[in-house]
C-alpha cells in the first residue's frame, strides 16, 4: 500500500497516457510494440509494465545518481527504446551477488559491510551497490541513439537489476543501471522474456 502511494505521487499526469507514449515511440522508429512492454520513468522513479496494452504493474526503481545520458563512461541511465537482450539468473535465491553476470554463491548480507558500501564514505555513484538476485540486460534499438558507437546500451553493461540498497529504491543512487528491490525484479524476471521491449524516458 505505501508503494502505490508513493507511484502514485510520482506519476505525473502528462498529456498522453503511458501506453500512448509507447505507441507513439515505437510508431516513431517503425517498431511493432511487443506483448510485454517496460516503461521506465527516469523522473518518475517507476516502471510499469504492460501486457497487450494493460497496465499489469507499477514498481518503484532507481536510476543514476548521474543525469540520464546514452554515452559511454557517463554513468548516466539511457533514455529511448531498448530490448531484453538477456535475462540472467534463473532459479538463484534471493539476494545472490552476481559478478561479471556470474553468480557468486553469496548472499550479499554474507559480504563484509565494506563492499557493502555500508561502511567508509564515498562519492563515487553506484558504490557498494551490487547486482543481486536477477539481471534483464538492456540493449538499444536506435542507431546513434542507445546502439553502436559510444552510445551502445548494451556494450555499457545497463541492466535491471536486483539491489542490497533496498532501502534506498525511490532515490537516484546507481552507476546508471536501473535498480529494483529483489523480490520485485524476480517477480518481473519471471513475467518478462528476450526480446520484450523497454522504454526509457
């Protein structure tokens, strides 16, 4: 309940209707809209997602602590049309620490408070923040845009993901990543596949 209030507090009420602005992106760049769709608001701080034009939906997220960039070693979250390129994790528990997409065989918690990011000051973004429980690995689909170049999503390692920051999720805290609480990026791993479109404005 204090999840929805809090979406429904940041959800702005635009002139067009979420699903408008999917159709209308994808009619843009002369894509079909998949059956599954992920909206992410960067402002917002939310991602909805969308099944055969329905709102199924709504997940408090974070994004970079950056403002939103597509370039390389920004650190800033692309915006545009992008894909699931991937989906890593299946059938790991809750909490497992992946490094370099590879399961780690530890739960976060079992990690010292220092790699945590729980102890020591930094400012470096997305610090001690690690990736957890699943990964839907994004890739773009507008040339120049968010693929090839400088500016490829996919070659800048931008998932959604699992976080041990938990507590934070609502805050722009990542390296340009876009962060879920465990239980809800496994409930959204499992609805999702290969190929479902994301857009990220």
């Amino acid at each position: 309940m204090k999840d929805e209030v809090a979406i429904k507090n940041r959800e702005k009420s635009p002139q067009m209707k979420p699903w408008e602005r999917v159709t209308q992106a994808c009619t843009q760049r002369g894509i079909k809209p998949t059956a599954r769709v992920l909206l992410v608001s960067i402002d917002g701080g939310t991602l909805q997602l969308f099944r055969n034009a329905q709102l199924v939906k709504s997940y408090l997220v974070s994004t970079s602590r950056r403002p939103p960039s597509n370039q390389k070693g920004s650190l800033g979250t692309p915006r545009g049309l992008h894909e699931i390129v991937e989906r890593i994790g299946s059938g790991q528990p809750i909490g497992m620490v992946f490094k370099g997409r590879v399961p780690t065989g530890q739960h976060f918690s079992e990690l010292p408070l220092s790699e945590q990011g729980l102890s020591g000051a930094t400012d470096s973004p997305g610090s001690g923040n690690l990736i957890t429980s699943r990964i839907l690995w994004l890739g773009g689909l507008e040339d120049g845009v968010n693929r090839g170049g400088d500016c490829d999503t996919r070659s800048r390692y931008i998932y959604i993901h699992g976080t041990n920051h938990e507590s934070r999720i609502g805050q722009n805290f990542s390296a340009g990543c876009i962060l879920m609480r465990n239980l809800d990026i496994i409930e959204l791993y499992e609805e999702v596949r290969t190929g479902d479109l994301v857009l990220i404005e």
